[in-house]
C-alpha cells in the first residue's frame, strides 16, 4: 500500500508539474501576442495556471455574476479575466454590448466551445451551438418563420390552457396548505412542452422532466475541462468525459423513447407540433438523427428551465411586494369578470389587456434573467473596441444581471421591483436596447422567447386571478429567501413553498 501511495503522488506531481509548463508557455505566448497585438482590457492581477480565478471564488459565496459586476465596477465597462487557459472578456454595458453584437456582430457571431456542453448537446449539432453558416441559416429560418413565429406559437394556445387548467384545479384542493409550487410549475411547464413538441396524445411527460432534471444536475458544477479545454487528459484524470458520456447516454436513451412515442401518438393526434417540422427536414436529408435529438433537447431544456424559472422568480418577488400583488390580482380578476359572459378562462386575448402583468414579467426579466450571461461568444478576428485589443479566440461573456442592474439606465431603484417603470415604456426584450437583453441580441436571439414567454403569462395570470397566496407560518417578505443558484438558468436555491388561500370562485363559472 506504501509503494502504491508513493507512486501515485510521483505521478501527481508530475501531472500537475506537466500543467504548470504547458500552461505557462501558453499564458508566455499570448502574453506576447497580446503585446504585438496592443492592450488588453483592464482587469485583475493572474497567477499561474489559475489565471484570474482566484478573483471570482471565496468572496462570500458570491455566484460568479455578482462577483464579476463587482470586478467590473473596479476595472471598467470592459474587463480582462484569465479563466484558467481562457482570455476572457466580460462586458458589463449596454454601449459596449452594442458595439459587440451590432458594430461587430459577424465576427462575434460563433459561440465560444464549451467541451461539456459540446458533448451534452449531441457534438453542438443543434441550433443553439452550431457555427453561422449554411446549416445554421436553415435551421433559423425553420426555427423563426415555421416552428416558433408567432402565429405557431398562437396555435399552442389551446394545449397550454387545458395544461394550466389542471394546474388550477389542483391547487383547489390544497386551499390553506403549504404547496411546493415550484415542482407544480414545472410539471405544468413540463407537460406544455411535451404536448407543444410531440403532440397532444403523447404521454411522455415523467421522461421529459427526468431529462431534465439529470440535464440540469449536469451543469450546475464548473469543469476543469471547461477551463482548460486543451488539456484533453485533465477530461481523462479527472473522470469528468466518462462522466459526462454516462450523462449523454441517458439523455439519449431517454430522446429515445420519447421520439418512439411519438411515431405511436401522432397519426391518432393528427395536428402539428414542433416536431413533425423537423421531421420532415430528416425525411428530406436536410437532418441526421444526431441533429434532430440536438435540436430536440435544445427545445425541451431551453423551453422548460427559462420558462420555469421566470415564474418562479416572477411569483417571489410578487410576495415580497404586497402592493405588486393587489395591483396585478384587481387588473386579473377584472378582465375575467368582463369575459365572463363569453364563457371564457384567462386566453390569449384576455391577457393581451393585462398591462400590469406583462410589466411584472418584463420587470422580472430585468432583475432575474434566465441566465445572466448571454452564451458566450468566440472572437472569430482580432479586432479593437473602445481603444481595446480583442485577440482572436477570445471568448466573450456579456453579463445581462449586471446591465440590467445599472443605475445608469435604470436610476436609482435599479435594485428595486418596480414594474411600473415598464408600463407606458417601449423598452421590450426583443433584441432593441441594448440595456435590457434577457433573451439576447441581433442573429444569435433566443428563437423560442415568444414560446416560452407565453406559458410565462398565462400561469402566472391564472395564479393570480384564483387565489390570494401567503408565505408560509414565519416567513415574511423581508425574511423571504432570495439565494440563487446558478447551472442552465439562474434559479432560486430552494423550492418555491407558499400557501394558496381563498380560492376563488370564478373559476368554476369561467370554466
């Protein structure tokens, strides 16, 4: 045993000293580059190896976004990090997000290769990860002008209604008891997606949640490999490439039994869905089968996590605002009461005249963004901005929390929840301004964020209008628990429990 012990520390250190070489001739080398190139972008003191990570770890449990607007506010609107074997550079301003994604945006337009995310996603074959270029340009336009326009979207309406009608009326029966509504959510959410993408008759819906749930359980944890990609045997070592194969092979094995439900429900479902589109693109050669399980998962997890986390931050923060909440329930309850006589639920067009409500949702946007970073892009051609070398191969993170955040732009309540700044305003999330970005920005745009913002506003209109909501017994807005944790979206840390009370009437006769 003392022999086996000795051995492994030889080979340990000779390891970590292997690294230490490796990364100093590369840190030596694009030193060089940067200064044939010209300067950098300011930012924190790099040590060997780590670079500038030690800068975004063990400062109060901070996530890393909150630790980096903090970096950002020292070192500039631009900022250098070294991220292991990663030159990165964080952009924390809407003008400098404008100058990357509108002035620059061909040679910003390929994300930066993320290896766990690479092998999750079916060798980045999707939409999402794949380079711009002709395969990419075809499945924009499926994506954009057939699968997720807005009248597709409005085709939906019927199956998000019936999965939130189930909602409500489980919620009934548990009046005056703590429900865990985040798990209720999700199942909702869950349920919409599956019905959305495979059909109304599909009953796949514990296989879509368990995918997932292992998906998000996958990456909620920072990779060595994903710091130093080029070290293929740290993903060896490590144990972290068998790790995630395993993963992808459940996930796989899981589209896998979805998709085979689908051939059995869809001639008895007979309506379209999302994929029948991208059915037809395989039957016609344009997709392989790898391509058609990427872009499949890039819906299913993209769709269900931003949707549910929107909700889930979007209800909180109604708690924590007693006024947000009686505002919100009055402009509900009314424009129910004014359908009534058409024998309507809360629909499309119901919420259409629900102002305050999509205030709250934009407002949530602003201060909860389903990732608070845009994906990160890869600079494709060394290129200046603002006086600033951007290298080749750099990779580029725009922090949305903290743009979104700025007092700047949004004065100084730009901490608070104030969804009456967005009403009378023209400030959307489309892509327009550039101070508030939460689902991105000019080609790269989430393709699915009228999708996912429509099941958005008719859960949390139906939660509203049916029941006043509590927290539970000795929790109170100011004590309210707003930790995060961040892994594809930035969630709350714990479930959402709270209390449905008085449950109201109306629905029965609405129904």
């Amino acid at each position: 045993m003392d022999s086996l012990h000795f051995f492994s520390v030889i080979i340990s250190s000779v390891l970590l000293l292997l690294l230490i070489v490796i990364t100093a001739l590369k840190s030596l080398r694009s030193n060089i580059n940067g200064r044939k190139g010209g300067k950098l972008p300011p930012g924190p003191s790099k040590l060997p190896i780590i670079g500038s990570i030690h800068h975004l770890v063990g400062f109060h449990s901070q996530l890393v976004h909150r630790r980096m607007r903090e970096l950002s506010e020292k070192y500039g609107e631009l900022m250098h990090l070294q991220v292991g074997e990663i030159s990165t550079i964080v952009v924390s301003s809407p003008e400098m997000a404008k100058e990357i994604f509108k002035t620059n945006d061909i040679n910003f337009g390929k994300r930066f290769h993320r290896p766990s995310l690479h092998i999750l996603f079916y060798d980045s074959s999707g939409l999402v990860f794949s380079p711009l270029g002709h395969y990419w340009k075809l499945l924009k336009k499926i994506a954009s002008m057939e699968m997720l326009n807005a009248k597709h979207v409005r085709s939906f309406q019927p199956l998000r209604e019936k999965e939130v009608s189930n909602l409500i009326k489980s919620l009934s029966t548990q009046v005056g008891c703590c429900v865990n509504l985040s798990d209720m959510v999700l199942h909702t959410i869950c349920g919409n997606a599956l019905k959305s993408i495979f059909g109304e008759k599909h009953n796949g819906q514990e296989a879509i949640l368990s995918l997932v749930q292992l998906f998000m359980k996958a990456t909620e944890e920072t990779l060595v490999s994903d710091i130093f990609p080029s070290q293929k045997w740290l993903q060896v070592i490590t144990g972290e490439r068998l790790r995630l194969k395993k993963v992808h092979h459940k996930i796989d094995m899981i589209l896998d039994s979805i998709i085979s439900g689908f051939g059995a429900t869809h001639q008895e479902d007979g309506g379209e869905c999302l994929f029948s589109a991208l059915l037809n693109l395989k039957n016609h050669g344009d997709l392989t089968i790898k391509n058609l399980k990427a872009i499949t998962l890039e819906m299913i997890v993209g769709g269900i996590e931003t949707s549910f986390t929107i909700v889930e931050w979007a209800m909180v923060e109604i708690l924590r605002n007693p006024r947000v909440m009686k505002r919100a329930q009055a402009e509900v309850r009314e424009v129910v009461f004014r359908n009534k006589a058409n024998n309507n639920n809360i629909d499309e067009s119901g919420i259409e005249e629900l102002e305050y409500l999509k205030a709250i949702i934009k407002e949530t946007l602003r201060l909860h963004p389903p990732g608070p970073f845009l994906i990160p892009r890869n600079c494709t051609e060394t290129c200046e901005i603002n006086g600033f070398t951007i290298p080749i191969g750099t990779q580029v993170m725009v922090n949305v929390w903290a743009i979104g955040r700025d007092p700047n732009y949004w004065g100084t309540s730009a901490e608070e929840f104030l969804p009456e700044r967005f009403l009378k305003s023209s400030i959307d999330y489309r892509g327009l301004n550039f101070e508030y970005i939460p689902f991105g920005v000019g080609r790269r745009i989430c393709p699915g964020m009228l999708f996912g913002v429509s099941v958005v506003n008719i859960i949390l209109a139906n939660l509203l209008c049916f029941f006043d909501w509590e927290l539970p017994y000795g929790i109170t807005p100011e004590t309210l628990d707003m930790s995060e944790t961040w892994g594809t979206t930035l969630k709350r840390k714990d479930p959402m429990i709270l209390v449905p009370t008085s449950y109201n009437l109306i629905y029965d006769v609405c129904k």
